[in-house]
C-alpha cells in the first residue's frame, strides 16, 4: 500500500518506465470499454443522525467491512461510494436521495434504515429508473401493491423477522399470551404477525406511547394477567428500558420473553446486560450463523469494532456483496437495465444469512430464526461491548418463507 | 384488579409522578423567578445519568460516584447559565425557545462524541438490588422506593430552602420584581445562576436515579421533558405547588389509566385513551383554568 518513489528494485530508467506504465493503461482502459464501464458510483444513504442513528451508524460499519473485502471493485468494476445521511425522515431521504442521482449522477444507491424512508424513496428511484437496494426494514405497502421494478429489499420484509414466532411459542407450552409494543405501525405488525400460528389464548395487549420510558404500570399488568409469555415489540432506547425492568420487577424466569432481534441485539447487549439473558427472539441473521461467508464477516468485524455485528451490519455487509454478484453477472453493464434487473432477480451469492433469493416481489424468500439471548462462558466477558452476551441459535420460525404481500405485487 | 395489584399501580404512579416532579419543578422555577423557558432542561437529566455512568466506572462506592455526578451536572450547568442563558433573560420566550433548543441539540451531539451512539450501561447500586414484599405474592423493586424516597427528600429540601431560608426568600423576591430586589443591594446575577444550578440539579437528579431503569443515550431526556412541560401547563407555569399536585395526578392517572380504560372501552380504545390521558387532562384544565390549575391570573 506505501509505494516508493525511489525504487531501485527496477533495473530500466524512468523514461523507459513511464512509457510501459501508459502503455499498459492504455491497454487496460481500453480492454475495460469493450466490457464495461471504467467506473461505478454507488450511493451509500443511510440514517446516521436522527431517531435511529444506533442502527445507522450500524449499517456503516457492516458497509465498511464490505468494503475492506470488495478491495475496491464491485462485480468486477472500480466503484467509489458516495455518502448520503437519510435522519430518519422522509424529507431529508427524498432531498438526499435527488442529491445522490443528480447532482452526484450515482448509478446504483444501497441503504436507507427506517420503513418511513423507504417509503419516501421508492417514487424517486422509480423515477429516475435508479436501482435502490434495501438494506434494512420492508414496508407492507411497497412489498405489495406498491412494488417497484427498481426497488430491491435484500433485508427483510417488516413481519417476515417476526412471523413463525407464534407457532413456536405454541411448540414450547405458552398456553397464555400477553402482547405489548410499540404504539405506531411496525409496533402493530409484528404483535400481529407473533399472534398468527399461536393457539393459545391471548389474554391482553397493550401498545405504549413512543415517548414512553417506564413500563412499570404495564408489567404489572402482564403479571396481573397470568400470562405465561409476554411478546414484546421494542426496538433501540425502549427496549433497554423495557428489558431492564423486566428483570428488575422479578419477571425473569417467571413469564417467559419473546420477541424479535430488534429487542436485544449487539448494539444494546451493553446497555441491557444480564437482564436480557433468556430473551426467545426470531430475527434473520446472527453473528452465530454457520457458513463461510458469516465466519469471515464476524471475524473481521470483530477484529475492527471488538464486538458481533449486530443484524443492521450484517444484512448491510450483504446487500454490498448481493450487488456485487448481480453486477458480476452482466460484467459490470448496467446500461441494459432490463437484463441487470433480470440478474438481480436470479442473483446467487454468499448469503452471510444462509439460503437467499428474491420472490416475485424483489422481496427476501429466507430463514426466520430463533435465537436465545446466551452469556458466554469466559471469564471477562461483562466488561466487553458486548457484555459478553450473544445470540444463540435455538430453533427456526419459518423456513425459506415468502412474505404475505408477495401476490399483491404486480411488478411492471 | 386485585388489592396486591392496585397497591402495586399506586407506587408505580407515586414513582412516576415524583420523577416528574423534580423535572417539573426546574422547569417551571426557572420560569417563574426568570421568566425563561428551557428546553434545554432535558439535557441535564440526560448529563446525570451519564455521569452517573462515568463516575460508576471510577468509583466503586456508590454515594460518592452519586455526589460527583451531581457535582459535574451542576459544573455543566454554571458554564451553561453564564455562556447562554444570562442574555436570554432579558429575551422574548420565542428566542429562549430557539436558543435553549439548539443548546439540547448541542449537547445532545456532545454526548455522542463523548460517549458514542449506543446507550451505556449503568449498574444499580447492589444494595439496593433486591426487592420488597408489599403482599405475599408481589414484591417491589427496592430501587424504585428508593427513587421514590429521595424524590420527596429532595422536594422536601426545595421547600425549606424557598420557604424557611433567606436565599429562598430573596429568590421569592426575585421573582416577583428583579430590578427591586437588585436596587436593595442582592446581586441578583449570582441569585439567577444559582436559580438556574438547583433546578438543573434537580433535573440531574431524576437522571442519575432512572439511569438503571431506563436506556443512557443521547436525547434520552427529552420525551420525559415533554411530559414535564404538560404537567407544567396543568399545574400553572411557575407555581411549585401547581407542579407537585400536577406531577402526582398526571403519575396516578397515568398509571392506574393503563389498567381500567382498556377493561372499560376494550383493548384498542383504551390503549388510545389511555395514551392520551395526559394531554386530554391538559386541554381540559386550560379549557376551565387557562393558567392552569395554580397559575397566577394576570401573568
């Protein structure tokens, strides 16, 4: 990486040098023009300041794993990457993302955090016939009737992490259920997606504020219940508060916590500590995940940030090796947009998650799995990042599942 | 609803209802004695619990590390008052709002490149770890009577302080007439600084408390701000005892509104009402009292 000026390793002078040097650029650049173009812009927007920065800033670090193993080509191609921050709202996505495709002219934008984002995204990308890849959150509307030809989600659609979780809570003797989220919209789809294939009774639910930070009133509501398992729906700064005072009311144990990755994952495993130890959460990646692709990600994210990439870094690290594929397909020709969409679609790659393919709807057919909140045995472990927890791979909710919107989509 | 339960709900409201207060009663002294409003106030809950977290890490006994995370709050909020807050007395509330809210922003981002982006972890002290038996079947987290006890202590030592102390009645004073106050020789600067350090301690000391109960990251204070600045309204802007019955009738009716508007309108109903409760009672008491429940006709 550190090229000497004064290299004497060469027995020809400069002059001589020099013209091999054009010569061979020459060569090369026009070698590239037959197949390719000589460069790639990718636009890289994701929500690093705003509501949800945890799980931007997340993404970025997943994005620069990727980018240490693209070793700067994509599918093949020289790419650079230009940034873009979508603050978690709807106007700044649709003011970065017109940013990204005019001014900056991308050729292919990844990212975005939050459903509300994306939502946003999807006229502007389909307008100026913009590849966009997902790399977190899938709306139901947009995995429906709103599908885009150019819209690609290779993270998950919204209930898809959640769904399969019910039979399972069945499977393992919940007999009576108490669900509690949220009170906005992911907050209602995935206490409903966790309610379908339960048969059990469900013997109450509560949503709470979004600005609501002391859930005392409520667990003690659950435990008034008799509830035997409670399905929890909080993401980021919540689900820390949630998750401590459920250990601290004595909860622990006693009624049993289930919910998605979004509850208790890396990011919060320090800020929760051993009151998240036995949290059932079904989620579609893990840093426990066995394949190749996963053990290197891990490994070098690691090595960087000295914890596990949580989900937001782990399907962020995907959809740049997803893209690197379908690019890899068509040699790096994205000029013929109907043959590119058509390698996308078909795209086959390394998945960190396991067995990846898109549906009809450019939505994820994948693995829901079931993971159990664990505390690793070795000595030392509380005081890093990570407090020492992980995600233990318990079971599968749904095997190789399309999301329920799959048929709505008419995709032109 | 059990007996065991409704005992259980009441201290959980009592609890929230003295949180409140202390966040409550910064803000609205702050209002009362120099007229400015700050919505930079839920940074300094946000400033405790940090440095509560910092101080944890360095300092095994928890008294200690409690004391000098008030110490750095109040730090903080000496710098705060000289460097911001001193020219915006004489303001309009529209530049306070505008000036105070950029200083949150500031500080929120300031604790970000301090500390990072994800929430940090604060440890319970391990004495007060366990848990009380209030029936045979329900326990109480110990942790959160004693929130509760040192909400009320601290309340308690505002009212001596206002009511029986000479600096409380020079603050009294000044906020009926600074400029007099002034003439007759008190140097009403360092009686505003010191205004302003009690009631972003007070806030600091509602943050230390819930930094185990509640996540440590950045703007972790605002959504609590909000619902102090609901029950400030109720109670009446710059009443103190307006803010006490405020912040224990919002903490009750809150609390105990979760349990019975569900069984009474149905679970989604109820949720909504339930939700709102708060606000709903704020539009009501302006709609009788537009200065709220204690507030001063004529302000």
């Amino acid at each position: 990486m550190t090229p000497s000026t004064t290299c004497a390793c060469l027995p020809w002078p400069h002059t001589a040098r020099r013209i091999a040097a054009v010569l061979a650029l020459t060569l090369a650049s026009g070698l590239a023009i037959a197949q390719a173009p000589a460069s790639l812009k990718l636009g890289v927007i994701v929500g690093t300041s705003g509501p949800f920065n945890v799980a931007g800033a997340e993404q970025k670090r997943g994005v620069e794993i990727a980018l240490a193993h693209l070793n700067g080509r994509l599918g093949g191609v020289p790419f650079e990457v230009i940034e873009a921050d979508s603050k978690g709202n709807a106007e700044a996505t649709v003011s970065e993302m017109s940013r990204l495709i005019e001014r900056d002219h991308v050729d292919l934008i990844a990212g975005l955090t939050a459903s509300n984002e994306i939502i946003a995204a999807i006229k502007p990308i389909t307008d100026a016939k913009v590849f966009f890849f997902g790399m977190n959150g899938g709306p139901a509307p947009i995995a429906g009737a709103g599908c885009s030809p150019y819209y690609f989600n290779a993270s998950f659609q919204n209930a898809q992490i959640t769904r399969g979780i019910g039979g399972y809570m069945s499977a393992h003797g919940v007999k009576k259920l108490y669900l509690i989220g949220m009170d906005y919209e992911a907050g209602h789809e995935h206490t409903d997606a966790a309610r379908d294939g339960f048969t059990g009774d469900v013997v109450g639910q509560s949503y709470t504020p979004l600005t609501q930070l002391d859930f005392a009133a409520d667990i003690a509501k659950i435990r008034a219940s008799g509830a035997d398992a409670v399905f929890a729906f909080y993401p980021g700064g919540p689900g820390i508060a949630f998750v401590r005072q459920w250990a601290q009311a004595g909860m622990t144990g006693k009624v049993a916590l289930y919910s998605n990755i979004a509850l208790s994952e890396p990011t919060v495993f320090q800020a929760q500590g051993k009151a998240a130890v036995g949290i059932i959460a079904s989620g579609n990646y893990s840093a426990t995940l066995e394949n190749p692709a996963n053990a290197r990600f891990v490994q070098d994210f690691r090595a960087k940030f000295g914890r596990d990439p949580a989900s937001f870094a782990g399907l962020a690290y995907d959809t740049m090796m997803l893209i690197d594929a379908a690019l890899r397909q068509v040699k790096g020709n994205i000029r013929d947009q109907a043959a590119f969409r058509a390698a996308i679609e078909h795209v086959r790659f390394d998945s960190v998650r396991g067995p990846f393919r898109f549906g009809s709807n450019h939505q994820p057919i994948q693995t829901n799995y079931v993971f159990e909140v664990a505390q690793r045995t070795d000595p030392g472990g509380a005081q890093r990042p990570d407090a020492g927890l992980y995600l233990k791979r318990v079971g599968v909710a749904t095997e190789n599942a399309v999301d329920e919107f799959a048929s709505k989509c008419q995709m032109k | 609803m059990s007996a065991a339960l409704v005992l259980e709900q009441a201290f959980n409201g009592l609890q929230l209802g003295m949180i409140l207060f202390l966040m409550a009663v910064g803000v609205t002294l702050a209002f009362g004695v120099m007229s400015l409003i700050n919505l930079a106030h839920g940074s300094m809950l946000m400033l405790g619990a940090y440095f509560i977290a910092a101080a944890g890490t360095h300092i095994t006994a928890y008294p200690l590390a409690f004391v000098a995370a008030l110490l750095l709050t109040a730090l903080c909020a000496v710098a705060l008052e000289w460097l911001v807050m001193r020219p915006l007395y004489q303001r309009g509330h529209l530049d306070q709002v505008l000036a105070t809210f950029g200083v949150s922003i500031a500080i929120n981002e300031a604790v970000v490149m301090l500390w990072g982006r994800e929430a940090v972890f604060v440890a319970p002290p391990e004495w007060l770890d366990g848990a009380v038996a209030i029936t045979e079947t329900v326990s109480y987290p110990l942790y959160r009577l004693a929130i509760t006890a040192v909400a009320a202590l601290a309340g308690l030592a505002l009212w001596l302080l206002l009511a029986h102390s000479r600096l409380g009645m020079r603050i009294r004073a000044g906020a009926e007439n600074g400029d007099i106050v002034g003439a007759l020789g008190v140097n009403v600067r360092l009686l505003f600084c010191g205004v302003f350090v009690i009631s972003s301690l007070l806030a600091a000391l509602g943050g230390v408390m819930l930094g185990p109960l509640i996540a440590v990251q950045s703007g972790m204070g605002d959504p609590l701000l909000i619902l102090a600045l609901a029950v400030v309204v109720i109670g009446g802007v710059g009443s103190l005892k307006g803010a006490l019955v405020a912040s224990l009738a919002v903490g009750v009716i809150d609390t105990f509104g979760r349990m019975i508007w569900p069984q009474l309108l149905g679970d989604l109903l109820g949720n909504i009402v339930a939700n709102g409760a708060v606000y709903l009672l704020m539009a009501l008491v302006i709609a009788i009292r537009p200065t709220g429940l204690y507030g001063q006709h004529g302000n």
